[in-house]
C-alpha cells in the first residue's frame, strides 16, 4: 500500500511543478500554493477517475447494455456535470465562497468544546490500522450520505433541486454528477463537516471520496449487471441503483406524485435493509419521474430543462416553489 501512496504523492507532485504552481503564479495567487498544491491532489484524482470510466466502466456499458443509446445531448450535458466535479472546478468554487465560512464554524465549534471524536483512536491497535480505519470512516459517512439522500426525498424543498438528478431517462456512468449545483453544496457542506468532527484526516477523506465516486459512477451505468443474491446485501449494484431512478418506484412511498421511496443507500445496502426502505426487485426499468411521462390534471408534463443552465434555473424554481 505504501508503494500506492508513493506512487500518488509523485504523480501529484510532478503535475503541481509542471502544470499547477506556474499556472498560480501566472495569475498573481502566489500566495495559495499550498492550497493549490492540495488542490492538485483532487485533480489527479479526477483524471484517474475519467480514465477509469473511459477505460472501464464505458467497455462494461457497451458489452451488456439496459437500453440503447437514444438520448446523446442529454448524456453529453452530463459529462460536463462529471468534468466540472472530478476535475475540481465545483469544488474550487466551494473553497473560495465558504471555505472561510468552514473555518469559522468548526472553530467556533471547537471553542465551545466540541472538539473533533477520532473514530480511529476508539480501540487502540485495531481502529488504528490504515485499513482498519478507512473501512470505519467510510461505513460512517455512508451512513450520513443515506440519511442524506433520505432528506433529499422528504422534504419539498430539497426534492425540488435534488429531483434534477432523477430526470436523466438515459442512465449512464456519467449521470452520477448530474445534480443542482445548490444541492451539492448542501450536500458537500454537511458531508465535510462530518468528516472534520468525527477526525477523518485529508488523506483518508480524498481516498473515501475517490473510491465512493468511482462505485456511484458503476452504480449509475447503463450496464445490465447485479451481484447475486448475496452480493446485492452487500455492495449496491447498478441494478439495486437503477430502481432507485425507476418511474415510480425510486422518488414514490405512498402512491403517484409523492415523496419518499426506496433504495437510497450509497455503498451499503445496510441502511435501507434496516430502515425497510429497501427493494431487491430483478428487474431493470425505465428510470426518470412520474411527472416527465404523464400530463398533470392540465395535461402539462413537467420541464427539468435540456441544457446546463436551463436545469439550474428551473431547480431553483422548483425548490422556490415547493418550499
């Protein structure tokens, strides 16, 4: 594993010096080399991402396919919702606007004596362990990521920005990233916190994050696969996934245009076994929301937008509506 580490800081390294550190000083941020250089970390672990789906994932698409490819312009929208994420540009913006914001919070969280748990210090020479203490802050924070998702489809407000997601009817690896951009900064904001107050250090949250994006962007393939009756409780699959995007299944609890619904964990399927949100159907059904596909009583169908711009502006008017 310590070759792994070695292998990743030289790449970082190489590509800050070579690409990054004269690109700062080019435009007079000298000052925030060492944000940057931490900056470039989540860059290289972008570019390794995009070649994993390119070189991966995207094979698996082709060989067994859901559907076919009908809907290109949407799955193009959608790469650029992975490239402005994985390549950092979201979450550059994220630390120029509320960084400062961070920093304030958790100090003041601090002084009141709420200083950070350590999960990784609970039981000595055993929680301590590298491995140990990824498998522990990653089954934590997906426990979080759960509760969030069930927050994204309780409340009006927060379905209305979270329901962007849920419209894609072409499904691919990239459609992970297809998300309001105010969604994800509510999102990012409470997963960081977290992972500051329960001590998950830089290093272990790029590698959480880094690992949970790759499986979201299977999970969301266009790819004809499950894990088997054992497997299914035990890692989510793009089959356990995709009934979550399902018409009707996914984003309904109580019948046609209500909230709620199923298979809302992340990574594990624990959650939802517990909380009895869950649905282990063999199936593969058309994904999007009920309102895209039947007219409302003015025979309207609803718009979620084609373009970038349009989604977001009708996020925000979903959400200013629904609240």
């Amino acid at each position: 594993m310590d070759w792994l580490t070695d292998l990743f800081s030289n790449a970082q390294q190489w590509l800050f010096e070579a690409a990054v550190q004269p690109l700062v000083y080019g435009v007079g941020l000298g000052g925030w080399v060492e944000d940057a250089f931490d900056a470039t970390g989540w860059l290289l672990v972008g570019l390794i991402q995009i070649a994993v789906l390119v070189a991966v994932i995207g094979p698996l698409q082709r060989w067994r396919p859901v559907e076919p490819v009908n809907d290109r312009r949407a799955i193009r929208v959608d790469i650029l919702y992975t490239l402005i994420h994985r390549l950092g540009l979201f979450r550059l913006a994220m630390f120029f606007a509320l960084i400062p914001l961070f920093d304030e919070a958790l100090g003041a969280v601090r002084a009141a004596g709420w200083g950070s748990l350590h999960l990784d210090q609970l039981w000595p020479g055993v929680t301590d362990v590298p491995w140990v203490a990824f498998a522990v802050y990653l089954v934590v924070l997906d426990f979080v990521e759960y509760l969030i998702h069930r927050g994204q489809h309780r409340f009006n407000w927060w379905w209305g920005l979270h329901s962007l997601h849920h419209s894609q009817r072409q499904m691919t690896m990239w459609s992970d990233n297809r998300n309001h951009l105010l969604d994800d900064v509510i999102h990012d904001t409470i997963i960081v916190v977290v992972a500051q107050l329960i001590g998950v250090a830089p290093g272990q949250f790029i590698a959480i994050v880094a690992f949970t994006q790759l499986s979201e962007s299977l999970q969301h393939a266009n790819l004809r696969l499950h894990f088997g009756a054992v497997g299914e409780r035990l890692w989510i699959s793009p089959r356990f996934h995709r009934l979550h995007h399902s018409i009707g299944i996914g984003h309904e609890s109580h019948g046609p245009r209500t909230l709620g619904g199923h298979n809302f964990g992340v990574l594990l399927p624990w959650w939802d076994m517990l909380f009895r949100t869950v649905d282990f159907g063999n199936r593969f059904d058309p994904t999007g929301i009920r309102d895209q596909v039947e007219p409302d009583a003015g025979g309207r169908l609803r718009d979620y937008g084609r373009g970038f711009w349009a989604q977001q502006w009708l996020g925000l008017k979903r959400m200013a509506g629904r609240a």
